[in-house]
C-alpha cells in the first residue's frame, strides 16, 4: 500500500543512545536492520516517558522523528498487553507509519500484503491467515486439555496431581506443538483507511489486531457497522493532532474519544500547537507531560527562504522560470484541486516529469505518484496541501508555493517538505499584491523578512515602499 522506503531516522550521537532508553533487544535488532544508529531529540525525550505510561503531548519541527518517538514504546507496552490506535489525519500519513509499525509487527496487513513487490507479499513464505492459526490455535489447546486430563486420571488412585515437568515432556513425546512459554506476544497491525476497498479491512479486523493505524472517517465508519470495538482500545495516539483538532476533523475526534474507554493513555504530536489548540488537547489527556522542542521561530532550521513578487498575469512564467533554473527534485503547492490539475498540465507540456496529487486522486493514484516521486522518475509533483503534513522524502531540495497558503502553520508544514533533519533546502513562494497579508505574518513568525528575488526573464512586481522611495528621489518633486 505505501509507495516508498521508510523514512530514515537522523539522530544525533551526543546523549544516550536507543538501548539506554528501555527498549527491549528485539526493537534494537529491527532498529539495527533498518539503519537507526542514534535517536532524535524528540524520541530521547518522549520514549522513557511513555514507557512510564505517563500521557503526552510531544511537539517538534518536521522531519525529528516523532513517527518513532510513539511507536516505539507503543509497540513495547502492546508485546504485554493492551489494544492500540494511531489516528492520522491524511492516507498518506496513515501508510506511512503503517509501513514503519509492519518491522515490528507478526505480519503484514492484508492490503499491504498484497502488493507486488512488496516484502511479506503473499506467495510461498506468506504467512497462515488469522483464522486458519486461531483454528490451530484452538485445537492445540483442546488437544493439551484432553492430554492433561488422561495423565490426571492415569495417577495414583486416579485423583489429579500437581502438574510438573512430566506432563511437558510427555506432550511433546506425543509430537505435539508445544510453545515455549514467553512473556511477549506476537502483534498484528490493521490499516483502514478511506480511498480503497473496505472488504479488505474487514478481513484485517478478523484477526482482532492489537494496534490498529486509521483515518477518522474510515475508523468510525468500522466503528458504526460493529466491525470494530473501540471501547477494547486502551491507548490512543494522535499524530498531528493540531491538523486533526481543527474545524474539519474535531467531531469526528470527539465521536472517536466518547467510544474509547475513559481510562485509558494519550500520546499528542504535532509540529504545531496554537494556544486554543493545546487548551482543547488538555481536556483529553490526564496529567500530561509537554515536551516541547519547537524553534523559537516555528520553522525548521537548514531552510532559505526565497519570495517572487510577480504581477498575477505573471506567476505562469514565474514557476517556469524558476524549475529551469533551480535543480533537484521540487514539491509545489496550490490551493485548489483544479489549479494542481492546471499546472500540472502546463508542466508536462513545458516537458518536465511531473506528477500530482489532491483528494480527487484515487488512493492507488497518489500511492504511485508518492512512489515515482521518491524514486526519482518524476522530478516535479504538484499537490494541494492534503501532502503538507508528515510525508518524509528526505530528497526534496525545493519547495515551490505557487499559491501561498491561507495560514502561517500551513506554511510553516509546506517548507517542513524539505530541510528535513540535518538537511538543507529551499522555499520559493510566487506571491502577488494580495498576498501582502499572509507575507507580513509569516515574516513575524519567522522573525526576518523574506528574502526578495527575481526570477529570470520574469518582471518583478514593484511593491509600494519601493515606489515611494523611488518617487521621492525623483527630480520632478525636488
């Protein structure tokens, strides 16, 4: 189901390293195995917390690793006990931590076990389906029962005796599965999510799965036909939790929080908290801790930011001009859904591989344009924001805002694209005289002015203090 790697982990090594945080040896082989030498600050900070079971709100720039910071400690309370969910508030969040959650988990879900190529796709090495083992299951028990049973009676007297090694030994004489007793269990992870077939999904709620990764909509959709019980869920998790609490998603966030039982532990993350926000946030988490890395100016660090001031007739050229002259692999926003199908158009016919995607495209349409991205084969894809939040390709180098967002915090998740961890990268925004507003607000948040340039061969829009400046210095009004 996801179309990529999973993203890479880029840790410092000064301050204690992933063994010294309490995470067993099976999570440091699968760390190992996937190139995790050394945490993130978020992850140093929030992993010994919530191995305490201690409630958690963690806020951190983009791209420093909050996507391990609560799965990894989610997956060492669930090897004991309890049930999960990880609520993210776009698919392509939703795949991605799944992709990651599958290193650690018994098998892969259903969906993503059925894509070619994929490892752990069905074929000769897949595992037993849920039912076909919990069939097993029960006739091992059945049969150890009768076993206990017949050794009872065949003591002395016939009266049942204390159960010993002996009764051990002799199952496994009889050749039967003897498991070796362990505290751990094994996991399973389902993934539901809207866009695709939810016939699958019913399948993956079959085997009663110990951690589950959704979207709202799609888990109270389940929630509603009885296909799933979140009263059974004892820990829940929030990723991007400002994303999901604002006006779109907050009901559906409410319905979810009245079905899952009142005790239970609560784990916020975000890149971005407004006060209104984490006020709402307080009400469902119990004597939380804040961990609390954001920068002092909201953007992470590594990043130029650049800003072409154009007349609107202009803005065509400009974008043009500006994927000539700046290389590498570039993600460009629009506000609109039919501006990203436009400017794709105009892209392609300029001959440059793009892509593109927004929430019209199917599932399997943005999965493959995500993946050619990645991969290198498109150099160019153009997205409304539904791809702002929590997508970690760490090749992009260039951040185009053909439309400048409505809000500082979507602006702030657009630049996060790029300059991911130790990298560098920048953000080019085409702006016109309407866009003075949100130019001036991101200006404060960042604490500078962004830097004014030109693109080749494009005329740049005379802003007004210039043309004062200019008029004052003319010879007529000396």
């Amino acid at each position: 189901m996801y179309g990529g790697a999973i993203q890479q982990n880029r840790g410092v090594e000064e301050g204690p390293g992933f063994r010294e945080l309490g995470l067993s040896e099976q999570s440091l082989r699968v760390l190992e195995r996937l190139g995790f030498e050394f945490p993130t600050e978020i992850q140093r900070r929030v992993i010994p917390l919530a191995l305490e079971g201690r409630d958690v709100i963690g806020l951190a720039e983009t791209g420093s690793g909050k996507t391990a910071a609560f799965s990894l400690p989610l997956i060492e309370r669930l090897r004991r006990e309890g049930r999960a969910v990880i609520l993210s508030p776009t698919r392509e969040i939703a795949l991605q931590t799944m992709a990651f959650l599958q290193n650690f988990t018994g098998r892969p879900s259903r969906a993503a076990a059925a894509e070619p190529g994929r490892p752990g796709a069905a074929g000769a090495d897949s595992p037993p389906s849920g039912r076909g083992s919990a069939r097993r299951g029960r006739r091992r028990r059945r049969t150890r029962q009768e076993l206990r049973a017949g050794l009872a009676a065949a003591q002395v007297g016939g009266e049942p005796g204390p159960r010993d090694a002996d009764a051990d030994l002799d199952e496994a004489a009889l050749g039967l599965d003897v498991e070796e007793p362990t505290p751990d269990r094994q996991l399973d992870a389902a993934c539901l999510i809207g866009g695709v077939r939810i016939g699958g999904q019913f399948d993956q709620l079959e085997r009663t799965p110990s951690l589950v990764v959704a979207t709202p909509g799609r888990l109270l959709d389940h929630s509603e036909r009885g296909t799933i019980d979140l009263s059974q869920f004892d820990e829940l998790v929030l990723d991007e939790a400002d994303h999901m609490l604002d006006l779109g998603f907050l009901p559906q966030i409410q319905r979810v929080m009245q079905r899952l039982p009142e005790r239970r532990r609560t784990l916020f993350f975000s890149a971005t908290m407004p006060q209104q926000i984490e006020n709402l946030v307080r009400r469902f988490l119990v004597d939380p801790v804040t961990v609390d890395l954001r920068p002092d100016n909201s953007a992470a660090a590594g990043l130029e930011h650049r800003l072409y001031l154009v007349d609107e007739e202009n803005k065509k050229p400009c974008i043009l001009s500006l994927l000539e002259h700046v290389e590498g692999s570039t993600l460009v926003f629009t506000r609109r859904k039919s501006d990203a199908e436009w400017l794709c158009k105009v892209l392609e016919a300029g001959g440059h591989p793009v892509e593109r995607i927004h929430s019209d495209r199917s599932q399997t349409h943005r999965v493959r344009a995500l993946k050619s991205f990645r991969e290198g084969e498109n150099r160019i894809l153009v997205a409304t924001d539904v791809a702002a939040r929590g997508i970690d390709i760490p090749t992009i180098a260039h951040v185009v805002n053909f439309d400048l967002p409505e809000t500082v915090e979507d602006y702030v998740h657009r630049a996060g694209r790029t300059a991911r961890g130790a990298a560098s990268g920048v953000v080019s925004s085409i702006g016109t005289w309407m866009d003075k507003a949100i130019v001036r607000s991101i200006e404060r948040t960042l604490g500078a002015p962004l830097e004014r340039c030109e693109a080749p061969g494009v005329a740049a829009y005379e802003e007004r203090q210039k043309r004062l400046a200019a008029r004052r210095r003319s010879p007529l009004r000396r």
